[in-house]
C-alpha cells in the first residue's frame, strides 16, 4: 500500500484505493483517444520520411511506449501527492528557466536548453505543466470572493508572467503565448471578472509598440510574413505558401498515402514537426484534417468531462488546465499552418516529430487519468494525507 | 455557509468551463472554415501551385537542319561532339584529388581547373559542371578507361557543327555561334536562351537560321525542392531542324576554291535560266570548324590583319569597278539607241583628246580602225570613248541598272552591297559638282564612278547569255517553288545582244582576242567572255613618260583587279562566271585562266541536265 489508511475529517475514501483499484478506474476511452492520435502521428511521420520508419516514426513510436508507462505510472499516483508538491514543481522549473538564462545553449537562434548531469533538458516543457499545477492548487484554496478581490490574483499573476517573461526571452514565442493562453483561460474559469480581462488585454494592446521594440527580427518578420505571405513569396513567406499549398492541393479526399508530392519532393519546410499537420492534409485531404480534429476535440472534451466528475477543485481544475492547453496546442499550430495566425513554432500535440514534447504531453495526459482516478478523493483546503 | 461558498465557486467554474467549451467548439469550426476553404474552395488552385512547385520543363535543342549541294552532298553535318563534366557529389569530397588524376589523363589549364572549382562552389551537389567540351575521340576513351579512377567525372554527348569543306563554303554557308545579349533580346525563340545554344551568324546559316533551328522540345521533370531531378515525366524531341537542299555543286564549288587558292578574290558561277548558283567561293578561305571550337586570340588576330580581308565574302560584298567587261553595257546601250551600227568604225590612235585632257587606250600604239565586234575582241577604249560620248550617260545608266547595276540582286544571303551606277542627278546630290564629259569617258570603259560586285557582274553577263531575260541570283533548291510564270523580259533586242556575244566569243577564241588564253572546247562546247583590268592607283602622267612599269614589279596593293566575266557552251548558253582577282595584274592573265578551268569543269559536268555520277561513297 502506498497510502495507509486513515480516517479525518478531510479526506475521503480515495485514498485508500489499492493500485488495482485505480488501474480498473483508469479511463479506457480516454487512452483509447490517445492511442488513435498517436497511431496517426506514426503514420503522418512514416509519410513524411517518404514511406519509411526511419528517421521519425520508429524514434516517436520508442518514445510513446515510453510515455504511455509513464502516463500510467503518472496516474496511479495520489493526487494530492501533486498538489502537495506543485508549488515545488513550479519553483524547480523557475529555477531551470533562470538556469537556461543564464548558462544555457544557443540552438536555432534560441536559448532553450540546458544541461543537467549531461542530460539535455527544456525546461519551458516541465514548465507548463508546473504552471497549471500550481495555478490549480492555488485556486484550489480560494473562495469566489477571495479570487474577485484584487489582491488574491496579484499573486497568480506573478506566477504566470515570470516564467512567461522568462521563455518570451529565449525567446520561444510559441510556448510563451501556450502558457499565457492556458493561464489567462485558468483565471477565467475560476471566475475572475470580465472587466479585468478587459483591462488587461487594453493594457496589453497600449504596450504592443513598446513590446515590438523588444521582439527579434526574426520574430517582427513572422507577423510581417502573416500579415502579408506574398511579401516574400521565396523568402519569408515561403513557408506558409508552401504549407498552404501542401494543404489545399490535397483535396477533399486527399492524394493518398505516401502520394503527396509536396512532402514527398521537400516543398514543406520542417514537415516533420511544425508543419506535420499539412502532410496529413495533403495525403487524407479534408477527411483526414476533419478525423484528426474530431479525435483532438474528443480528447479536450473528455478531459473536461473528467474535470466535472472529480469531486475536488483541485482536480477539477488541474484537468481543464491540462485539457485547455491541449486545445490551445492544437488550434495555435493547425490555424498557424493554415496561414491564420502567424508562424510561433507551436507543435501539433502527439503527431509533431519531438521528445521532449511527447513527454510533457503524455505527462499531462497522465495528470489528467490521475484526477479520473482520483475523482472521489476529498481534499480540504489543507492537504493532510501525509502528515 | 462554507459548502454555499463552494457551491458558488463551482456553479463560476462550471458555467465559465461551458462558455470555454462554446469558444473552443467555435475555434474549431473556424479551423474547419479555413480547411474547406483551402481544401475545396481553392483546391483547384493550390493543385496548380503543387505541380508547378514539382515539375520543371527543361527544352531540348533539336539537331540543327543539315545543308547538302545539289546533288545531296554534305555541306554542313552534325558531328558527335564529346565533353567531360564533373558532379561534386559523386567525387566523394575528394574534388581535388579527381581533378589531379583528370590532369594527368587530359592536361588542364591551371585557368580551367580555377573555374572548374569556383563553378562547383556555386553550384549545387548534384549539378554538372562541364571541364571541357569537343574532346578527341581518344581523349574520350582514355577517360572512360580510367572511369574507376575518377569518381564524379562523366562524359557527355553533344552535337556539334561539321563543315566537310570548311575553307571552301565558309563564307555561302557562315557558321554557328552562341547567341549574343542583343539577339536573346530580340527573339521570343526560348531555345536561345538555352547555355551553349548555337545559331546561325552569317551566309546560309543565318539566311535560313529559323528553318534549320528547328522546334524546341522539352523534358518534364519532376523535381524536389532542392531542385534535383527525381525522375522524367515527359519527353518531346521537337522538331528537328529543316534539311537544305542548295544549288551549289560541292564539286565545281572546291574546283573553283582550289583554282583561286592563294589570290584573294572571288569566283561566282550560275546557271543562266534559273539563277541557280552553282558555285561561289571568295579568297582567302578560312577554316570555319576552328570557329566552333573557339579561335585562340592569335588565329582570330591573323584573321583580322591579314590584308587579303579573308572574313569577308567578296563575291557579294566586294566592289570593283567593272573596268572593260562594262563595255557589254556601253555597247549594247549604243546598239539600242540607234547611235552606231554594227559596222560603225572608229579609229583608235592609241589616244584621244577631250579639251586637253588626254584618254588613253590600254594599246599605246592604238588599235587602227576597228568596228563593234573588233572593239569588244580588242577591248579598244578608244572605241567605248566615242560610242560612251555619242550615248551619253543617262542611256548608259538606264541599260546598266536594267542588267542589275547599282541595285542589290536580291540572292537569299546576308550581307549584299549594291554597287554603285553613277547618273548625272547622283553626282549633283552627292557629289555637288555637274557631270562631266570627262565622267562619260570613265564610265564608257567601266572606269570612274562605277562600282559592282562580282556577283553582280556574273548576272550581268548571265542576262546576256540568256537573251536579256532577268533573274535573281538563289542558293536554295526550294521543292515547293513555283516557277514563275512569265519570266520578265528586259526588252533587248536579240539582235544586238547577238551582236555583243559575237565580240564576246571572238575575246576568247579569235587568235588576236584578249583572252585566248582562257579558250576550251569541250566535245564542241566554247566559251565567251571579256577580260576586265581596272586601276587601283592612278597613272600618273610622270609614270607614264617613264614608260610603264609591270604589275609584277609594284607593290601587291598597288596592282591592278584582274576581271572575267564568261558565259558557255556559246552555241547554247547555260553557265555563265564571273571572275575577280584583287590585283591580280591583268583580267587575261590572272582572272581567264581561272575562269577557263572553273567553266571547262562546268560544261564537262554539266551539272544542269546531267547529275553525276559517284563511284566511291556508294552514292546517292
């Protein structure tokens, strides 16, 4: 047993639960989404590498397995274990963040990475789910009219825009605008007013010129290239043409598998990670983009099914969090690759060639099994499990 | 109260999760929009876009048309030309070292192996990047021999231009070179965009550049984005270039070029009838297949230089004055207008006076008093002085520029000057001075003013020949040419042109003609012409009271132009020639003779009704 058995007069039954029990309270149907998307992510990188394992589908199909242990192993632990660590969490990967400042490497015109006893780490990734994590445990504790008074959300704030203000200067514009989003629908759901939202985003708007000042070329040269793609249609632009073609020129139906000439010939720049979402596109066509959407949609939806069964905030909002920022990976990189937003390097969740993306995903699909499993534990306003 | 302000909370959080949950659903609608917009609204476009992206149309240069003479002899061909390329990726990096081994098998440049590598630094992997081009074949085969050692080095076929007669149809046919900026910029042919494309740049191979050309083909490929080639889609050869059939006969053609070698000057042969050329060769000669592998500075310097002018076609843009072969023109402008008769006699004293200006004979002693047929047989001045000045010159402009003068004859090549016909108004305009009597004199021997080319001179005597029916000189043998119905007549009278030829056979076959030298009877076929000498340098009267020295003893440039002009079989004319010799000395001495060999090979070829005969090749 992992957890005795105790009785206050906090915390409920779901303690007490034997590995057997939380096995068979694990969500079949939710793995069953998880599955599907990643065995479409194994198909799109065997496409995209011209009909073969290698280099991508092997490597992320190693990693799911990886992962989807982990995402198991994640789940069965006590979720007030997390909450009672997620300050801890959040405070390990803030000093991460403020490592990669200071001593991290430069790669692809960013500083992103840093090495921890040789491994090499991103530590914006741990970061998300920190985040979340810790948003979830502070609001946890909050009463509504606690969090519409000014004061309480001076803090959240704080805690948000640190990490945000730290990857922005990577700058990873991609994750910062994921962990901004995710945060600023967190406040919102917890119920802090319109009005401040109001403020804020007039605020934010007024600052725009003087944050534009602050952006790399590279990145005043994205919006540039979305506001106007046939600027530079060789140059700048010839990324979102080109992914804009791959897309439309699959049709209704698509060219069939392996047939796409875009990816096939190397028109799409970085098919195997950003722009994944295009050699489905041109492959499957409409039907395919629709089928990947729907299983994307089912995935969020389920997660905030999820949120509503769990008896605790804690939980509840850990798994919008989570499911949100799902939503926010999906919808910023599709409308991306669709020339609707501009290009901020924002992967398509599980299909995107990556590790460490991979990892944090299947982390956070794992944190939202653990609130599955978890929805009938009771948490006080203090977590006392363990003391 | 607790449980109620938990209740609150959660009531908020699940309230705000549905207003999130319509937002996203909205989001995910929006993505769905943009989808069916660009996967089926614009599908058709994108498609397009999609192809274009991964085919590339690459042209293919059709072989250029071949050239043959009359009688389906090549003329011009095309040759396999070999060229060694090298293609960085497959050198496995060792570039330098695959260069050093080629150096040892085919010696480069030290300038050749620089561009070879900046070339391969500028472009990608798997581009070719040529070494050199016309190779030997044994230079071809030691490096196919050595191809284990050199990883990356390929051989390439081309084809390239080949004159079977370099020398002796340089200047008819021209040759082939890269196009220039200023003809890329005047053509909507995409083949001249082409590297290394090859077009016509003078005679027939600018002429009929656009016929022997071709159509352009194309390869379809497909390529990736790095622009190598995955594989051909399509493949279309074009249109090979048009096949020409000329007039020339190879044979007559060398036979003129070799009879004239080492003088410069030009032979012009037709046909009389249908102004057919059979042969036209211009002196010196010069080798145009050295022209497609590119002349070194010294041999293009030496073309340059050389005083004999051999990059010029003199045949057509050559101008002599016409000296005494004009005095078939003053005759026969005489004859018309009713101001001498046959028998009209003139005495010749070896001079004549105009005011007190003194106009020789080329016979000091004078030729005594000699008649039409005599003059023309004698080339007497003194005789075309007094018929010149009793025709006057307006008559004599009219007759010369209907037998051609002063016009261009119209031949199907580039580059023909016009000559020059003085009339009275012409020397007013351009000259500002009124014309002389003095002027009738000179033009009366063919002197002065009066400048033609040789080809020129040759239609000139053709219309003679032909009883003054005109024609335009040709070089190609159209098969869809529709003979003119009605030929233009000039309106001589047959009479007085028989007349002329009269004088004109007498030239070549009376024991006391001009040139005597030049006569043939081939199985009963003879010629007749008029010799021609003009001045280069005026006689001084000092020169002249000195006595006057031989051509062979004043400097080449000094020296007189020898002329011929010819026509044969005279009892049923068909070929007439038309010969110049730069300052050959004299027209009976230097152009006959060459004129006799070219029009004996003529009558005993008789290329017009009879075609020959070939034993070695097989034939055709």
């Amino acid at each position: 047993m992992l957890f005795p058995k105790r009785s206050t007069s906090f915390v409920d039954s779901g303690s007490d639960m034997t590995i057997k029990d939380k096995l068979l309270h694990l969500s079949v149907f939710y793995l069953f989404l998880i599955l599907i998307v990643a065995c479409t992510g194994f198909l799109v990188l065997y496409a995209a590498a011209n009909g073969s394992w290698n280099p991508w589908a092997s490597k992320q199909f190693i990693r799911f397995i990886f992962g989807i242990i982990m995402l198991i192993g994640i789940s069965l632990i006590d979720i007030r274990f997390w909450m009672k660590y997620a300050y801890v969490l959040y405070i390990a990967s803030l000093v991460l963040l403020i490592a990669v400042e200071l001593f991290g490497h430069v790669g692809m015109g960013a500083q992103r990475w840093v090495s921890i006893a040789g491994i090499r780490c991103q530590p914006s990734e741990p970061m998300k789910i920190a985040l979340i994590l810790a948003l979830a445990k502070y609001f946890h504790n909050a009463q509504l009219s606690d969090i519409q008074s000014m004061s309480f959300i001076v803090m959240p704030s704080a805690m948000v825009a640190l990490p945000v203000l730290l990857v922005l200067k990577q700058p990873d514009l991609g994750t910062a605008v994921l962990m901004a989003g995710g945060a600023v629908v967190m406040f919102f759901l917890v119920g802090v007013q319109l009005w401040k939202f109001i403020l804020v985003t007039a605020c934010g708007l007024g600052f725009i010129p003087i944050a534009w000042q602050f952006l790399h070329d590279y990145q005043k040269d994205r919006v540039f290239t979305f506001l106007d793609p046939e600027r530079d249609p060789l140059g700048k632009g010839y990324h979102i043409l080109q992914s804009k073609i791959t897309l439309g020129s699959g049709g209704v139906f698509g060219k069939g598998f392996l047939q796409g000439t875009q990816s096939r010939l190397n028109f799409l720049p970085e098919k195997q990670t950003d722009f994944i979402f295009t050699v489905l596109a041109e492959e499957f066509g409409l039907i395919g983009g629709i089928f990947l959407l729907i299983m994307y949609f089912g995935l969020i939806f389920y997660g905030y099914m999820i949120a509503f069964r769990s008896t605790n905030m804690f939980g509840r909002l850990l798994a919008l969090g989570l499911s949100t920022n799902l939503f926010m990976y999906v919808f910023i990189n599709i409308a991306m690759v669709m020339g609707i937003l501009p290009v901020v390097g924002v992967p398509l969740p599980m299909i995107s060639y990556g590790g460490t993306v991979m990892l944090t995903l299947m982390f956070s699909f794992g944190l939202v099994e653990c609130v599955n499993v978890h929805s009938n534990v009771q948490i006080g306003r203090r977590i006392s499990f363990d003391d | 109260m607790m449980l109620s302000r938990e209740n609150d909370k959660t009531k908020m959080v699940s309230h705000r999760t549905m207003a999130v949950a319509c937002m996203e659903l909205c989001a995910g609608l929006v993505l769905f929009g943009r989808m069916y917009f660009l996967q089926v609204i614009n599908a058709d476009r994108y498609r397009t876009m999609a192809e274009e992206n991964r085919i590339s149309t690459r042209l293919l240069a059709p072989p250029r048309g071949l050239i043959f003479d009359r009688f389906g002899q090549s003329l011009a061909q095309n040759n396999q030309n070999f060229r060694v390329l090298i293609i960085s990726e497959l050198t496995d990096g060792k570039l330098n070292e695959v260069l050093e081994t080629l150096n040892k098998i085919l010696p480069l440049t030290e300038h050749e192996i620089q561009r070879v590598k900046k070339e391969v630094r500028r472009s990608r992997d798997f581009t070719p990047v040529p070494i050199r081009e016309n190779l030997s074949w044994e230079e071809m085969a030691s490096i196919q021999l050595n191809a284990p050692d050199l990883p990356g080095i390929v051989i390439d076929e081309g084809l390239s231009r080949y004159y079977p007669h370099p020398e002796e149809t340089a200047h008819m046919l021209g040759s082939v070179g890269s196009v220039s900026e200023k003809e890329q910029a005047t053509t909507t042919n995409p083949l001249y965009r082409l590297p290394g494309y090859k077009i016509g740049k003078d005679g027939i191979e600018l002429q009929y550049n656009d016929e022997l050309c071709g159509k352009e083909g194309a390869r379809r490929l497909e390529v990736n984005a790095g622009g190598r080639v995955i594989r051909e889609i399509e493949r279309d050869e074009g249109t090979p270039g048009k096949n020409l059939t000329l007039t020339i006969d190879a044979r007559l053609q060398n036979i003129a070029y070799n009879a004239l070698k080492g003088q410069s000057g030009s032979v012009v042969l037709l046909d009389i009838y249908s102004g057919e050329i059979l042969a036209m060769v211009s002196t010196p000669g010069f080798n145009t297949n050295a022209f497609n592998r590119g002349l070194t500075q010294a041999e293009w310097d030496e073309l340059i230089k050389n005083e004999k002018n051999p990059l010029m076609n003199k045949a057509l843009s050559g101008l002599y004055s016409p000296g005494s072969t004009f005095k078939i023109i003053v005759a026969l402008a005489a004859l018309e207008a009713g101001v001498i008769k046959p028998d009209t006699k003139v005495d010749c004293k070896g001079y004549v006076m105009n005011g007190n200006q003194r106009f020789h004979c080329w016979k000091h002693q004078g030729h005594g008093e000699v008649n039409l047929r005599e003059a023309i047989m004698h080339s007497c001045d003194i005789y075309f002085y007094e018929i010149a000045q009793r025709v006057g010159i307006d008559r004599i402009s009219a007759m010369a520029k209907k037998f051609g003068f002063g016009a261009i004859t119209g031949i199907d090549l580039p580059g023909e000057k016009s000559g020059l016909m003085p009339t009275r108004g012409w020397k007013e305009t351009i000259r500002g001075e009124l014309w002389t009597k003095g002027d009738t004199f000179n033009t009366g021997i063919g002197q002065g003013y009066v400048l033609a080319t040789p080809l020129q001179l040759a239609v000139m005597v053709a219309m003679v020949a032909n009883d003054g029916i005109k024609i335009t000189p040709k070089l190609l043998i159209d098969p869809n040419h529709k003979e003119v119905d009605r030929p233009q007549n000039l309106n001589i009278s047959k009479a007085n042109l028989q007349l002329v030829k009269e004088g004109m056979f007498d030239v070549v076959n009376n024991p006391k003609g001009t040139a005597r030298s030049a006569r043939v009877n081939v199985h009963g076929g003879l010629i007749a012409g008029k010799t021609g000498t003009t001045q280069v340098k005026r006689i001084t009267m000092k020169e002249r009271e000195e006595g006057l020295k031989s051509q062979d003893e004043i400097p080449w440039k000094d020296r007189n132009h020898a002329l011929f002009v010819s026509f044969g079989p005279t009892t049923s004319p068909r070929y007439a020639i038309s010969v110049v010799v730069e300052h050959g000395g004299g027209g009976s001495t230097a152009a006959a003779p060459i004129a006799r060999e070219v029009m004996k090979a003529a009558l005993e070829m008789d290329p017009v009704t009879k075609p020959p005969v070939f034993h070695e090749k097989g034939g055709q």
